[in-house]
C-alpha cells in the first residue's frame, strides 16, 4: 500500500545539508519511531493528529503531504482534524484545517 514518499521541502534539505549531524538525528528518531505494531497507515494518522494537538504547522504540512504514499485519502486527514474539536477547541482545529488545506 505504501507509495514512494514526496520529497521533503528544499528548507528542509537546506538545513540538513548545513547542519548533517542533525539531519543523522532526525533520521534516527524517526526510525525509532517505526519499531512496534502500527501499520504505516495508522503511524501517519497518528502523527497528523500528534501534530495538530501540538499547534505544529509544519509537521501538519508534512504529516499531510505524507498521508497519500501510506494511502490516506483527504477524507480521512480531513476527519483526524475534525476529531480535534473537542480536545483543542474551535479556533485551533479551523488552524489545523488550514495547514491541512495548505498541502
């Protein structure tokens, strides 16, 4: 199910490029990340949904540029910020939309 990741934003690349050890980090906390028994799938809306109860614009952004490799359709994204309602508030979760709306 799971399609090839988009490439990450060039800031991102940029930054790694100028700061490698960081970069080896990320890479690191996110393998990490992988070890247990969630799918990539539920991983992913997992870390959507992590992302918008954090207020993280940018792992939202890439939480949802992610979401269609591990076949996550725009309904189900759209659901994970909906679901936020009534744990950060209105004002928040209509943030969140547009970060999702953004990618």
């Amino acid at each position: 199910m799971s399609a090839e990741l988009p490439p990450p934003p060039d800031t991102y690349q940029r930054f790694v490029a100028r700061f490698p050890k960081l970069g080896e980090a990320w890479g690191l906390l996110a393998e990490g990340g992988q070890e247990g028994s969630l799918s990539e799938r539920e991983r992913r809306l997992v870390k959507l949904a992590l992302a918008i109860g954090a207020a993280r614009e940018g792992a939202v952004h890439s939480a949802a540029r992610k979401a269609p490799a591990a076949g996550i359709s725009r309904a189900e994204l759209e659901q994970v910020v909906a679901l936020a309602a009534s744990t950060i508030g209105l004002p928040a979760t209509v943030a969140a939309w547009t970060w999702v709306q953004d990618v």
